[in-house]
C-alpha cells in the first residue's frame, strides 16, 4: 500500500500522484493539476471548511463518533473532575501540566494582572444603557491592544506570555464590568485575595456587603463550565483568531475577532434557545406533541444534534451533573424536569436514534446558567471566559507554526468579466 493518491485528470487524459501525509493531501498540490499551462490549477470548494484541515495542531483532540474530548491528550471528564480552570488554562497555553511551583507562578501572575486600566473603565461607562455585554466585551478586548501596544512584539516569546496572563486575567473583569454596567450597578474591582472564579463572582454580585462570599458548589460548577469551553479545536471563534492572527496582528485583536465570531447564534448562542424551546414546551404531557412536530420537521430539538459528535457530547454529561450541584444551592430550575424527560423521550426514538442525535454542550448549560440569574445575553460571555485559554493556546501555537502563513482563501468567480465603464454623468443623462 503506497500513501498516495493517483488523480486521473479526465480533461487531459494526464495522471498525477498525490502524496497523503497524516490522512490528508494538500490542497496545493490539486493546485498543480491543470489543462494548460496559462489556466490556473485545480482549486477544493470547501464552504466552511467542511473536510478542509487548516493547520496542524496539538491542543485539542475530538472524536466525535465515540463522544471524545481531550485537552493536550487528558480526557475532559478527569480534567472536569479532578483540575481547576486556571490549571487546565496552563495545560492549553503550555502544552503540559504544571509542577506545584510552576502552578503557584501562573495562579499569581494571573490573580495580580485581573485589574485594567482606569481608562478601561471610562471607555465601558460610554457605552448605551443597553448594550450588548457581548458587544462590550469584544470592543473592550479590542481596545486592550491599544493600552498595550508592545504586544505587536508576537515573535518575542516572554511578550506573547505577558499578554496571554493579561488576557486571561482580565477577562473576567470585562466580562462582569460588562454586564454590570447593562444592570445599572457600579463596576466593583478584582479582589485578589480570592481565586479566579470566586472572584468574577465578586465582581458579578457584590454590592455593600465588605466581602463577597459565593457558595463553593457554585465557585466549583462555574468552573468546571469554564474547563468544559476552554477549547474545542478550530472551532468558528477558533479559526476567527487563527485567521485574524494570521495577519500577525497583536493578539488582543485576534481574540477580540474571536468574540465577534462566538456572538453568533450558530456558536455561542444555542442554549439561549434551548431555554425559550423548553418554556414553550412548558409542562411534561406536551412533550410527545413536541417531538411529532420535530420528526415531521416544523422545527428542531434545540440542544441536539452535533457537526462533530454523533454521539453523547462528552460535555454535556459532566453538564447534567453540575446541574444537580447547582440546584442543591439555588433550588431545581423547574424546566430541568422538561429537559430530563425530553432527553430521555428522544434518546428512545428511531428519529433520534437513526441520525445519532444526541444532547450537545447546549442543551443543560443554559439551565445553570438561568439558575445563577444570569440574563440570556450573559451566556455567550461565560463561554467567552472559558474560551479564551484556547483561543490563546491556539495563537501561541499559529504564531510559532512555521507552515503557517496570512490567511487567505481562493474564490471561484462567478461574476461578470471586461465590461466598460461608461462615467455616471453619461449614463444618467
Ligand atoms: N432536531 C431535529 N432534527 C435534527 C436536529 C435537531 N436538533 N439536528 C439535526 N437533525 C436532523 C436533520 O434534520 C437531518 O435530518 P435528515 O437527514 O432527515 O435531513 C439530520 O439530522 C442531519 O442534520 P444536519 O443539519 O445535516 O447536521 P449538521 O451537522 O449540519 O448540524 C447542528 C449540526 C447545526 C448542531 C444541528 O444538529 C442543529 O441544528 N442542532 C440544534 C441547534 C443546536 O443545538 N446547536 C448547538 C450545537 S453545539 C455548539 O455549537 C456549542
């Protein structure tokens, strides 16, 4: 058996060899397939990179047929269990665990860099009343790269480090300071003395008392959400910032394109809509006629179905879980009732069955979330917190990738060729 390709060109009659290295051919050498010399090369359609293998990484490891998920080779479910979000943030950025003083390092680079600038917070005091906390975040973090601009330094190893804690930091304060400013409450500062989620729980909430104390079932669940996003490979906002940082750009740029690209409903949004679709369903004997409607195609089970698992989303397992931690504290969102009987209604079902559809990431977070009175523009932030170690990791690993280069797709033109330009005080006379 040879690791290639052989491509008979029927236009030509001429036979090529493709050589195929780790499961894949380059679309560049499809490029040197051509009926004349003058014609331009064989060229892959690929609208959103269904089958198309932009780079070569080593973050993030998903087999979707058997609903797995590894973090630089750890499964999710023991890094969900047993690590904490600012370890598994280490994990992706580094590439490996960190010993106990390197940990120790990185907790406290991370915990003093969680202020910004007091320019920052004038710049969110402008936006409307109502503003997107989304919209804020990802202007914010843009504007970071104005508040350091040595962060254009991408090929100095200790300056992207510096910028990955910075980001990493202060995301959280961004985050909250964005939906603070949408409640109308004063933006309250990073208190060092608690650890990282504690501490954007403090920024969230607090309001006269001298110190805020989150229950620690919800300081852990919040954080095992944010392990659960950190990464999930060249995802939407993950190629958003591989393609912006391409440009070699400073990364506060990149990952503010990747916030613009997790805004979407089709990324980050999905949850949302599984909370309106279980409010519709309302009450449990609905469901059946519910699920009629889904099979004859009037709508779709929002929460269900995956491009990359077709299988159990590993995520949404550990998901169901914290449900149950959350609600022991804040009493059970009573749609959870719906979601479980919905779930287990549909995992019975040929429909189902038969297109392996199964819960995604989506179809519980939304309820935790709810249970934390969090409004529904608040949801793509926290995916933004969590995600943004492996937007990072993902930069840290283009910038350094020598077959790397500016992104830039090709194009098959499909519009008019040669016309002649007639001045518009001609044509409109
Ligand atoms: N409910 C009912 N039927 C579904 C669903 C669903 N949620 N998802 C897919 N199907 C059906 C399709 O109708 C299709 O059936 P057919 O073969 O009879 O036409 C078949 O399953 C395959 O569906 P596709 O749309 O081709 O699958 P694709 O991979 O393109 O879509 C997607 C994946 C967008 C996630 C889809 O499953 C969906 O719309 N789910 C609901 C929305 C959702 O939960 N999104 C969150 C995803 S997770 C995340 O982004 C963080």
């Amino acid at each position: 058996m040879t690791d290639s390709l052989t491509v008979r060109d029927n236009r030509t009659g001429q036979e090529y060899d493709v050589p195929i290295v780790d499961g894949a051919i380059k679309a560049a050498d499809l490029g040197k397939i051509r009926t004349a010399d003058d014609e331009p090369g064989l060229a892959v359609y690929d609208p959103g990179f269904v089958n198309t293998a932009s780079c070569r990484s080593a973050v993030t490891f998903i087999d979707g047929d058997k609903g797995i998920l590894e973090y630089r080779g750890y499964p999710i479910e023991q890094l969900a269990e047993k690590s904490t979000f600012l370890e598994v943030a280490y994990l992706l950025v580094h590439g490996e665990l960190p010993t106990k003083a390197e940990y120790e390092a990185w907790v406290h680079e991370i915990t003093f860099h969680t202020f910004v600038h007091e320019n920052v917070k004038s710049f969110m005091e402008g936006f409307r009343y109502d503003a997107h906390p989304m919209g804020m975040l990802m202007a914010s973090v843009g504007a970071l790269s104005t508040f350091y601009p040595d962060a254009v330094h991408i090929s100095d190893a200790e300056n992207r480090h510096m910028q990955i804690v910075r980001m990493i930091a202060k995301m959280p304060t961004l985050g909250a300071w964005s939906f603070r400013h949408a409640q109308g409450k004063p933006f309250v500062y990073p208190d060092n003395e608690l650890g990282y989620t504690a501490n954007f729980l403090s920024m969230l909430f607090k309001m006269s008392e001298q110190n805020y104390v989150a229950d620690p079932r919800i300081v852990k669940a919040l954080d095992t959400l944010f392990i659960l996003h950190a990464d999930h490979e060249q995802n939407c906002s993950a190629n958003a910032v591989r393609s912006v940082g391409s440009s070699q750009v400073d990364p506060y740029s990149s990952v503010a394109a990747g916030i613009g690209a997790l805004y979407g409903p089709l990324h980050g949004g999905a949850n949302e809509a599984v909370l309106r679709m279980l409010r519709r369903i309302g009450t449990k004997d609905k469901i059946p006629a519910f699920i009629e409607g889904v099979k004859a195609g009037e709508e779709r089970l929002m929460g269900f179905g995956h491009r990359v698992y077709k299988n159990y989303d590993p995520r949404a397992k550990i998901i169901k879980k914290a449900c149950d931690d959350v609600f022991e504290v804040t009493g059970v969102n009573p749609l959870l009732e719906i979601a479980q009987e919905l779930e287990r209604i549909a995992l019975e079902d040929e429909y189902f069955v038969k297109r392996k559809l199964y819960p995604n990431v989506d179809f519980y977070s939304g309820l935790i979330y709810e249970a934390l009175q969090f409004p529904p523009e608040m949801f793509t932030v926290l995916f933004a917190i969590g995600r943004t170690p492996g937007w990072l990791a993902q930069w840290n690993e283009l910038v350094q990738d020598k077959e790397q280069k500016i992104a830039r797709p090709k194009q098959i033109y499909t519009g008019e060729r040669g016309l002649t330009f007639t001045p518009a005080s001609e044509r409109w006379a």
